[in-house]
C-alpha cells in the first residue's frame, strides 16, 4: 500500500498538514472515508465536509487549502490528480505472458513475448499482438487484425479483419470493432443487395471503446476513430465515421455513416448523428439530441425535449401538433388589428 | 405432460367446466387453441373467442368466467396464474453438474458441487459460484465475482472482476456485468484521463438483464440494482447508478451516472435518464422521453413526440422554432388590444 | 485479380472506351483511384471528377455515360452493378470445412460435412446446420436451432435454443438470436412474475443481422423477421415482433413487443415504436422518431426535432411548455376582436 508521500508525487501534488509516510488503505468519498483512506473535494459545495472527514488526506484546489482544517494534498487540477492517485489503488494489471492453453491462436499470427492470450481467445491468420498487449478471456481477433503496444481487451471483445488498434487502446466487453458497416443497394424489385464493405477500421492511441460499443469498417476507404477519443458503452459508429482526437462520446450515441465529428467534441447520452455532416471541433451535444445538419462553430447545442406530467404533456403535445394553425391564427389577427391600427384603417374602421 | 388438476394448483386456479384428469400439450392463445391445448384470456376484448375456442381449459378472471361458454381456470389474477402454469410448459432446465470439460477454471475459484459451468467458460482466480448456480456457454467470469445461489447466465455472458450477484438472477446473453464506468478527467491541454473505477456492482436478488444489456461498475462505490428489479435488452446502467426494487426498464433504455431511480419504477423503451439526479417510487416514463431532472412525485411522465407525415411534421418542426417570435406577436397584439379595451385607451383610440 | 471483361459480366454492364482485359487490382472512390483501380459515380454531383480519375474504369449510369472522358462500364443500376463488382474484391471467403478442435458440437447436433464450426463454438443438442454454413469463432448454438444452407456466422454470436434461420442469412459479432422476451406479470405485491417465453425467433432467407443486435423469442408465438430484411447494428426486437420482407431498419432502433413492420419499409436510426401496432408497407421513417400510433398509409413519417444553439433551445423549450397559455391567450384575443369586428360589436365598441 503506497504511503502518503508517493501519492503526493504520482499526482504533482503538495502535502499541506499531513505526514508524507501515512500509509494509505484506500480511497473513500469525504463523507465516509475512515482513517487511513484518501479522499479529495471537487466541488467547493462539499467544502463543509473537510471539518469533519476522517480521511487521512484530502486532494483539493489551491483555493479549497486556504484554511483547510483536513490534512490536504494540494494540486491545480484535483481531478487529474485524483485519477493519478486512484490509479495506485486498482487491482495489480495482469502480469501473465504468453498464450492461456485453451486460447487458439493461428501459427501465422505474430505475438509479441511479453503479450497475454487469455483463455479461449481466438486469434486468426496474419495477426499482429504487439508488446505488452493483453487480450482477457474469450476475444477473438480476426485475420491481420493489429493490436499496438500496450493495449488491452478486457474480455469478450471482437476485433474484425485487418481492423487496426493503435498503442494503449481499452476496449471493454462485448465490443465489436470492425464489423460490416450498413450498406446497401436497391434492386429494381425492390430488393436489398449488400455492397462489400471492403474498408477497415483505424483507432489511434489511448482510445477506449466502452462495453458492448460497435464501430463498422468503412465501405471502402476507413472507418477513422483519432487518438485519445472516449467511448462510452452501447454507442453506434456506422462505417466511414471520423471521430476527431479528444472526442469524448457518452452511451447510446448512434452516428450515421460518413458523418465526421471534430476534435475535443463530447456528446451527451443517446444523441443521434445523422450521416454525411460534420461536426466542427470543440462543440458539446446535450443528450438525446438529434444533428440532423452540420454544425460549423464550436458550443453547445440541443434538441431534448424533458419529461412533463403526463396530463401536461398530451396537453403540449396536442397543442403542438396545431402550431400551424397557431401561426395563422395570429397573423389572421394580425392583419385586423394592423388595418384597423393604421390611422386610415381605423377611419375606415369607425364609419361602419 | 401435465393433467389440468396439475397446473390449476400452479397458478392457485379453480376449475370451471372441465375435467381435472385433462392431458395438457401446450400453451396456444385462444383463437388458435387445438383440442389439449391450455389458453387463456387477459383482455375482456376478447371473450367472444370464449365460445369458438378448441382449448382445453382457459385462464380467466372471475368476471369473465361468469357464463362462460368454455371450460375455464378461475384465477384473481390471470396473468399470474397464466405466467406460472406456462412454466409447466417451459423446456426442462439444465440438469448438468460439474464443469464441461472445454471450460477453463482458475484453482482458486470455488464451484459449488451442484452448479453447472458450461462450454468454453472461463472462470478466473478467486470466484465464488453458489450453489444450482447454472453458466451457459462461453460465458467469463471474472476474478472474485460472485454468483449467488440459483442465478442462470444463459451464454456468452461477462461478469467482471468482484461484481456481485444475488440469488436466482437470470442474464441474458451478450449482458456485460461490471465493466468500467465513463469516468474521465480533462487535463490542461484537453486530454482525458482515465478516473480508475475502483467501485463494483452489486445485483439483488430476483433480477433479469436483459441480452446485450451492460451495467456499468462504481467510480468508488458500488452501482446498484436491488431485488427483483427486470432490466429488457440493450440498456445502458452508468456508473453509480442505483435502481430501487421491483422497477422494470424496457429495452434501450440509457441512465447516466449516479442517477437513482426509486422503488417499483417502470421506463418505456429508449428513456434517457441523465445523470446525478432522482426518481420517486412508483413513477412511470413513457418511451423514447427524456428525463433531465429529479421527478419527485409517483405518475406518469411524458415528453415524447410522436410521428407526422413529413410535410405535417416539417412545417411544425419549423413552426417551433420561431415559437419565441410567435410569443413576442402574441404579447404585442394583446398590448395593441388592453390598450384599445381600457375604457381610456378606447378614447384615446377614437381620437385618432 | 479479375479482368475488366469479368467485372462487367459480373456486374451486367457495358463497356466504354476501356480494353477487357485490364487487370483490376481493387477499387477506390473517383478522386482517390490509382491506375488499375475500378472506381464508380452515384451521384452526378460528382461528375466533374470523372476528367481527372485515374481509374481505370468508372461504374456509371448511361446519362452519365455520354460524353464521358473516362474508360466506364455502363449499368442501368449502378449501386447494383458496384455491389456485385466490389464483390470480386472481398477476402476469399472461408474455405474450411469441419470442425475446428477447439469447438464443442454435441453428438446429437447435425452437421453438413461442407460446413465450418470455428474455434470456440458451443453447437448444443439437437441443433441442425445445413450445407454451406460458416460459423466463425466463439459462437453459441442453442439446442435444436436450426441453420439454413450457406448462412454465415461472423463471430460471437449467439443463437438461442429453437431459433430458425433461413439460408444464406449473415451474422454479425454480439448479435444474440432468440433471448427471452420481456414478458413479466405483476402480482398484488407490485412484484414481477416472469411469464414464460414459449415461442421462439423465425428468421427467413438472405437476411442480414448486426453487431450487438437482439431479437427476442415470442411468448407464444414466434418473433417474425421474414425474407430479405436488413438489420444493422444495436437494434432491439422484442417478442412477437413481425418485420416484413425487404425492410431495413438503421442502428440502434429499438421495436416494442408484437408491433408489425409492413414490407419494404426503411426505418432511420434510432427510431422507436411502440408495442401491439402496425405499420404499412413501403412507410419510411426518419431517425430518432417515434412511432406511437399504427401506421396505415405508405409515405414518409418524422418526429425528431434537430439541434439549436442551447440558448435558442432554452427558449423554445421553455416556450414549448406554455403552449396551452399560448392557445388560449390567442383564443382570447380572437373573442375579443371577434366581437369588435362583427357591425353589431363594433358598434357596442363605440359605444364605451
């Protein structure tokens, strides 16, 4: 268990009223943290809690440490240096090498020594595990698929032919990387004929794809996703989606084809993108929008609509579905008051 | 092959009309029903099939079996009585025990001696499997989670490292268990950082997840679903989330982190719940709506719009957008008019 | 590498200006093609490129044809001429027979001596696969499922007990075939009951199934999903769903229990419908609407609305929920002026 000081050192911050040899149990919230544990305050809002947490240290802004009555470990951004000191406290990283007995992997894929093939994994022709990759139970890699330095499947995971992750990716379980994208061609009866989706799937460094996510490969150039994007789970990348670097995507989002969102871009829970648009970078998706048209500036847009009572809503609803007419409505209203509201209108107005 | 005395004491149903001694076959909704066949009917719109059904016996309420024309199982509440004398029906449960011989398990799990573990499992270091617990094909779980007695995982299912579940949980496949929760920290340059999730799950017991569903795990503590809560397919359960017992979530529901809902809840389809935010007991959303802040009272919440012809929806969807315009007129019109109504404005208005 | 000629049959198109027996090495976009590549116009928009591709012939429609600087191949269809021509390209498909060592197949399973079972699969008992099929690595098929001629599991997929396929149907990883419906009853304690799902999932010819997709088995009856249906990624049907032949429905729409999709219909991403409904042949549904009512005319339907700056959202939104007000102030001011215009009103007017 790390002591104090190595925390303080993992995270870049400064000990202010706290023994830097404290050894630390764990991480706890304010309100419940025992002594021994590590805690941290993100949100003056909970400032109050500081006169009485038991924690043995609490991560804080500079401004939070003025008079601070708990022991502190001062940083510019408690956030990062509450995920630098959090990372000390995960389980051990899987240390095995080399392929579990029940994992089969083909003799012309290449694995690195230092990877691990968990059980049960399938690893097909020509694929490429690079250093210190490690693939949890039951992931199945399809043909010269490519897994860079560093990354991690945690279990479950597909990744289709000659799809290409880059180095340190996570992908969690049940996601699918690679598989065909939607496309289609209409027969003349009316039919649907499946167009080959002869492109793949390109992901950058440090990218995680969240539990059950699926991103297509393109249709014939690639499917990009850029280094550093964060997926959430059960989110939707249709084939030719380019996701710009820093992007972060909450669950459920759905992107259409050929729709290319920009860098340092997040999106809320369940926003739909509606296919070949763009998305300029650094703007922000409220949940459960819909981006029907490109977006060219950066901030923050909308479309929800937010829960009402039943009784009021069917009231909205209703009355929502006769706008039009509300429209004319006034402008018939609009007219009779202007003509009568116009001087010789309203001399008119007072002979009949 | 159960007799129709057999399953009136299942469903705690009463004979009306028909012999106890009867051979049942199968289950066949009423207008479909063959000779042998068990029906039943839920909905008193449909009792004029009561005189032409060929079924063997009908499950009905008290009401309906009022001269009724077909032999009939009285019960209080038919769909109850119907849901357990259709389990009579259901294929007989595994009967297996011990581990399939292609299943891989860690030396440190313990199994249960009456639990099945199925083909191609992997079951790592430290898991605890109760006892009847039954684990379909190619399922993962991780290193000490906990299956309580009587849970089924039915295939291809992954529980992770410490999740917990109760007894007689049922996971239906693809359902992902305890994945990391979308916990990030922006950086000074506008990376994210990873927040360890060093929280876990916690399932009660009596649950259903639904296939491909995914629950994630706890940022510290844990997220939770309580007993006898019915999770549908394709549901995103974010981190920290709590779900009180006896809710139902129909399928592709999203709930965003460390959002609670309350006691015997019901979502429809698709609702998005966004995060840190609560729902009272016994609240219902309608599908496809958006919940964006606490609902504090039980009833019936709505903001979902339903479907137009596009040249209706078109022009109320442009109609909307000028709805502060259409505001603005209104309040100017109605100025215009109070001031003409006043009896001094009439004056000043005939002066003109 | 197929030569021009071959592409041509395949594709049912005329050649123009170009030799048939230039040797194709793939296929790119027109801007981006190299000697030796096929490319293809879909849109006229694009015609301009059409002087400048270095493509060594360009799939195009016969008004395109005319005067065209480039080498073509001229179909009436020319999505479907690039389908069948992009087909030549795609990865020689699997030409293994057998069953892979590392798959379990239960001894009363049937299996065709030409079809593949890979790595990892679970074939339970009773399960039929017919001539042709390939079933990629780490799939599961439950007992007496049924696999028709020359269908084709990618990977991780999951079919459930009695499920059928028809022939020729594709898979794609994370689909799960036949999990139970969500059917529950609710008893006097507000506790759900699990009402038995006894039907099971009937999947026609030629269908195409998604990555992380679910399809529910009926409760009674069987779930429908007939000839020729497109499904893409993370949609959800419920049980008892019936979805006509020729419909495609993009990612992440979501089908409540026993609604009925006409043929020939295409649902937009994200879309929901509600249970216990029918909706038409040939009716097209915009992304992220929502289909609460039957549907009893072809044509096209909408209800999502798209995204505005979150300051013009605000207003809209919050305009949106004094809608009621709205109507009845402007129903006031209409009596009001009403009055006034009638002769007699007016005259009342000038009376005060």
């Amino acid at each position: 268990m790390p002591i104090l000081g190595e925390i303080a050192a993992a995270a870049a911050a400064r000990l202010q009223g706290c023994n830097p040899a404290t050894v630390i149990t764990g991480v706890a919230p304010l309100s419940s943290a025992e002594p021994g544990q590590l805690s941290f305050l993100t949100h003056s809002r909970y400032r109050p809690f500081l006169a009485t947490t038991r924690a043995a240290a609490v991560i804080l802004a500079p401004a939070d440490a003025v008079d601070c009555p708990a022991p502190a470990l001062v940083a510019a951004n408690p956030q990062i240096a509450y995920a630098r000191a959090a990372a000390l406290f995960e389980p051990a990283p899987e240390t095995r090498r080399g392929v579990h007995p029940t994992a089969w992997v083909s003799p012309t894929a290449q694995v690195a020594v230092d990877a691990w093939i968990g059980p049960h994994c399938t690893v097909e022709a020509g694929a490429i595990i690079e250093a210190g990759v490690i693939i949890g139970p039951n992931c199945v890699i399809g043909e010269q698929a490519l897994l860079g330095v560093g990354t991690r499947l945690v279990a479950q995971v597909t990744i289709c032919h000659r799809a290409r992750l880059g180095q340190r990716v996570l992908v969690h379980p049940g996601a699918v990387i690679g598989s065909d994208g939607f496309g289609l061609a209409l027969d003349d009866d009316g039919r649907w004929l499946k167009i080959p989706q002869l492109g793949s799937v390109q992901i950058g460094d440090d990218v995680e794809v969240g539990a059950n996510t699926s991103i297509d490969r393109g249709a014939l150039e690639d499917t990009i996703i850029e280094n550093g994007v964060k997926l959430d789970n059960q989110i939707q990348v249709a084939h030719n989606v380019q996701i710009g670097a820093h992007s972060a995507l909450a669950g459920c989002v759905g992107i259409a084809g050929s729709a290319r969102i920009g860098q340092h871009c997040r999106l809320g829970g369940g926003v739909g993108v509606a296919g070949h648009l763009e998305i300029a970078d650094r703007v922000q998706i409220t949940g459960m929008s819909l981006v029907a048209q490109s977006i060219t500036q950066p901030g923050a847009y909308s479309s929800g609509l937010t829960v009402e009572p039943n009784r009021v809503w069917n009231k909205i609803s209703a009355r929502l579905r006769r706008l039009d007419e509300l429209f004319r409505r006034l402008t018939a209203l609009e007219q009779i008051l202007n003509h009568r509201h116009s001087p010789q209108a309203s001399l008119q107005d007072h002979k009949d």
